[in-house]
C-alpha cells in the first residue's frame, strides 16, 4: 500500500514540476503516471551503478556530482516517454531538484518514509 501512496506522490510531483521549472512539459496526469514509474525503475536499476562509476569524481566534488546525475537521468526519463519533454540541461537540473523536493516533501507529510 506504500509503494502506491509514494508512485501517487511522486506522480503529482512530477505533474507539479512543469508549474514551477521552465522548459519541462509533461502532457496530462495519465504521462505523469508513467514518468513516475519509469524514474522508480531508472532510480532502481541504472542510477546505482552510474554512482558507482562515477564514485571518483563524487568523491572529489563531495557529493556535488550526484545532481548532475540525478539531472541527467530525468532527462533520460524524458526521452523515454513520450509527452513528457527536458529541453535541456538546466531545465532537467532544475526539474530534477524541484522534483526531490516536492516528493521528499509530500512523503514526509504522508508518513511513508523510510
């Protein structure tokens, strides 16, 4: 039941960013759904090992790299579906940001936090 609760906040999140960060599109709600789901799975099984080969530059930047990680896989979330449009860096630095923000907070007031 948790796992729907945090897909349902992460796809309001999402569904969010585009009021708040320039240059992200997303369709209608139906679009935000499937984003959602397609980030879960990109966070689940491409972000651990792109962290783990960039692990170097990470350590020397403190942590700092990550964003651009982050960035860089909700932009590849955005090639994936369609309706769902980054038109460029920043916007996916700044979407991805928002994004964090608006689901870390929307879980944290639903109580599904880890």
């Amino acid at each position: 039941m948790r796992l729907f609760v945090r897909w349902a906040i992460n796809a309001l999140a999402i569904f969010l960013v585009p009021m708040i960060v320039p240059g992200v599109e997303i369709a209608n709600f139906y679009t935000a759904v499937i984003v959602a789901l397609i980030i879960g799975l990109i966070n689940t099984f491409i972000r651990p090992v792109l962290l783990l080969f960039t692990l170097p530059i990470n350590i020397l930047t403190l942590g700092l790299f990550t964003l651009v990680v982050n960035a860089l896989l909700f932009w590849l979330a955005s090639t994936i579906v369609k309706g769902f449009t980054v038109t460029g860096f920043t916007a996916a630095f700044l979407g991805a940001l928002t994004f964090w923000l608006i689901a870390w907070v929307g879980n944290a007031v639903a109580g599904t936090k880890k």
